[in-house]
C-alpha cells in the first residue's frame, strides 16, 4: 500500500477545469516530483491533499484511509505537513514562536530548539520572521512543518528565491532531511535541476492532467513533457 494515494482526482473552479482525472501515488520513502508549467494544477493537487480544497471527483488516501472527510486542522493530525510557495509565517512573531504553533500539532520527540538547529536558524531564533530574507523564511517554514513530526512533506516550490549555490545545498539537505526524520517528500518545483537530482519518481501535470511518471531520466526524455516545457515545435 502506498502511503499517499490520488485516485482520479478532478477539481473544477467554475468553467476551469483545474484538475481532470489525475491519479499519482507516493511510497513510503519515495522523493517524488509533481512538476509542469505554470498553471498545470501542482499547487491545487497539494490544497487538496491537505483539504483546503475538496475535489469534485476522486479520492485522497493517507495510509489507505480517505482524506476528504478529514477538515485541514486535521490533517497534520494525520502525520501530513507542507511548506507553500508563497511564505505563510506569522510575520510579526519570532522565528522560535513560529516553529511553536507548529509544535502543537502533535506530540513529538524533538523540541522547537532542537529543529532550529538543525535546519541552521537557531542563532536567528528570536528575530521577528518579517526581518529576515525570503530563503530564510522558507527555511522557518521547513522547520515549523518538521516540528509536527510528519510522515508525509509536501514542499511546495522549496527553491524559490534561492541561488545556484544554495538550490545544490538544498538539494543535499532534502536528502538527508528524509533520511533523518524518515520522511515520505511530494515536492513541487520549477527548478528542474533540483527535481531531477532529487526524486526517485516524477509525475507531470499540463493543463490539470498527467501527461507523463516515471524516474527522472524517462521523463527528461519524454517527447509530451518537452512539448509542455517548450512548445510543440520543441
């Protein structure tokens, strides 16, 4: 059984048609990309997971039991945390209050003090969060989901902002993140070089449906996802 299920997803915004049909699925351990051009549904499958949406069609599973009777406050009860792609911190707390509200989620091993340090803000934790620069804020974000002791990370857009040299060092740290809280990790990203280096399985959305899966050197190679990317012309 896969830990995460999408099942013939289809999410409907009026006349859009947002998510049509999709289904993807993450094992336990697995580091797999959900990627596509602008406005393919990545970030609307990852609202649904973690119920800010509700599908018109289809299921979502977690450990084999459907998410969509669980309400948001519930789901990282359930052992799901995400980061977003715009940075929702309360920014007129400190960094260490952030990580707190996390904290509260669940019952957990490890102290807010305890992922400061490991995601390198300890020094900065008592800054107000609206001080600091973008990555560092997406870092405070990281560390607020990890506090929850998740099973299942979705990260959306983790490199945002970043430059060459951080993206690789994230890259690194995504790694060795799954390996140390033995996390599961669906993670949306532009930055093609972070997914491709990172993610055991990629799934490909375009226009709310999925044109391609597999590892990432069957879907570099993907005629359909070079079109989606370039053009058909590509």
């Amino acid at each position: 059984m896969a830990l995460l299920e999408v099942e013939n997803v289809t999410k409907r915004f009026g006349g859009i048609v947002a998510l049509d049909g999709i289904s993807f699925t993450a094992e336990r351990g697995e580091i797999v990309g959900l990627i596509g051009p602008n406005g393919a549904g990545k970030t609307t499958a990852f609202n649904i997971i973690t119920r800010l949406y509700t599908p018109d069609e289809g299921d979502v599973r977690f450990e084999g039991k459907s998410l969509l009777d669980v309400p948001p406050s519930g789901v990282v009860k359930r052992g799901i945390a995400r980061t977003f792609q715009n940075v929702e911190l309360f920014r007129g707390m400190s960094v260490l209050d952030n990580v707190r509200v996390g904290a509260h989620a669940r019952n957990r091993e490890q102290s807010p003090d305890d992922v400061l340090f490991y995601v390198h803000l300890h020094s900065l934790r008592f800054r107000p969060a609206s001080e600091l620069p973008y990555g560092t804020q997406k870092r405070v974000e990281l560390a607020r989901a990890l506090i929850s002791a998740p099973r299942l990370l979705l990260l959306d857009e983790p490199a945002g902002g970043l430059s060459h040299e951080e993206v690789e060092r994230l890259a690194t740290f995504i790694e060795r993140m799954r390996a140390d809280y033995e996390l599961t990790v669906l993670l949306v990203e532009h930055h093609m070089g972070l997914v491709m280096s990172v993610a055991d399985r990629v799934h490909v959305l375009d226009f709310g449906r999925k044109i391609a899966e597999g590892t990432p050197a069957e879907v570099r190679g993907n005629r359909q996802v070079i079109e989606a990317y370039l053009g058909a012309d590509a």
